[in-house]
C-alpha cells in the first residue's frame, strides 16, 4: 500500500488519506453528457462510432454526410439540437483536460466535444422549452463532467482508511479530487462520536 498523502488524528482515531491506486473511470457513471475524443495515442471519453470530428457536428446539426460546411459553421448548426463545449487537452509529463484550452501551442490542442441533444435536456430537467438559464446550467453541469475526468486523468484519486489502536476499522474508496474536501470529510464522519 502506498504511503499516506495526508494523516491525521481525529476523535481518538487515525485518518490515513492515500492514492486510490485502481480509481474508477468516471465516465462509467451516469452522465448528462457525452464525450467524444480523438487522439492518436490515448483512449479518452466515451465510446463513439464517429470517424472524425466533423461526422460528429454533422450528425448533432441533422444534416446529410455530403454537407459541405466548414466546422465552424457545423458547431454553430450544433447549437439548434444539442448543448456542446470544445474539449481540450495538454500533454506533457502527464495529460490534463478542458473546456478553454491551454496556453502551450505544441503540447495541447482540441481533442473532441462534450455534448448532449436538446432532447436529452428536455428529458433530464422535465421540461418542454431549454432556455438560456437552462443551457446554461447545462454548460455547468458539462464543465463539472469535465473536471471530474480532469482528477481521474491527473491521478486526483483518494480513499481513506481509519485506525483505532493500529486496527483497521474502516476504508472508503473513489473520491476524485482534492482529498481535503470530501475524502477527509467521508472519513471523519465516520468516526462516532464517543
């Protein structure tokens, strides 16, 4: 087992925060969104059947495969039947993922799109019209997606195990992101309170 990142005695009881060292893929849980990437070298998002980015747009937009639009003028068809952010990556030393982009022109560049239909808005919040407010509660809830992936993909991967006298008593797993928020939080209240 991997060294404690962080340690702490609480209530009688000793916190050990760690690696979680085999994280599930957070793209396994049940998404608003779907996240369709290309790359060369890694498998990133969801499973698609799309050739390339542009099969995408034109598929989102309900237009014919013989369409010959620029990809701008697809994303901006997109907007008409679906919710879609850009999806950005850098790689160097290690792979991050966004929604803005990085400043770094030769180790970054745009992977896929985050999208999900209109249909699939009406059907989430129960509603009959998507608005501006309700797009852009979307956008959050997509970004939030994102940064989740974002921890699975830096290795902002935790669990907890919690000691009594040298005694395992308790361990949770599968918290992404910083452990300081809700894995240390998990884990004390779990102690009781004696």
């Amino acid at each position: 087992m991997d060294a404690p990142v962080y340690e702490e005695t609480f209530r009688d009881h000793t916190i050990k925060i760690i690696h979680d060292p085999d994280p599930e893929n957070p793209r396994d849980y049940d998404n608003l969104g779907t996240m369709s990437c290309w790359h060369r070298r890694y498998t990133l998002g969801d499973k698609h059947d799309h050739d390339d980015p542009r099969d995408l747009l034109i598929e989102l937009a309900g237009l014919n495969s013989d369409t010959e639009l620029g990809m701008n003028a697809l994303f901006a068809r997109t907007q008409h039947r679906a919710i879609i952010l850009p999806l950005y990556l850098y790689d160097h030393s290690g792979i991050t993922m966004n929604t803005t982009g990085f400043h770094c022109p030769w180790d970054s560049g745009q992977v896929g799109y985050l999208h999900v239909s209109l249909e699939d808005v009406r059907t989430e919040f129960q509603i009959k019209r998507v608005t501006q407010m309700t797009r852009a509660k979307v956008q959050e809830r997509l970004k939030q997606e994102v940064a989740t992936y974002d921890h699975y993909l830096t290795g902002n991967c935790y669990g907890f195990i919690i000691e009594k006298n040298e005694d395992e008593i308790a361990s949770c797993w599968g918290f992404l992101g910083d452990f300081d928020s809700d894995c240390l939080e998990e884990a004390k209240s779990s102690i009781p309170i004696s």
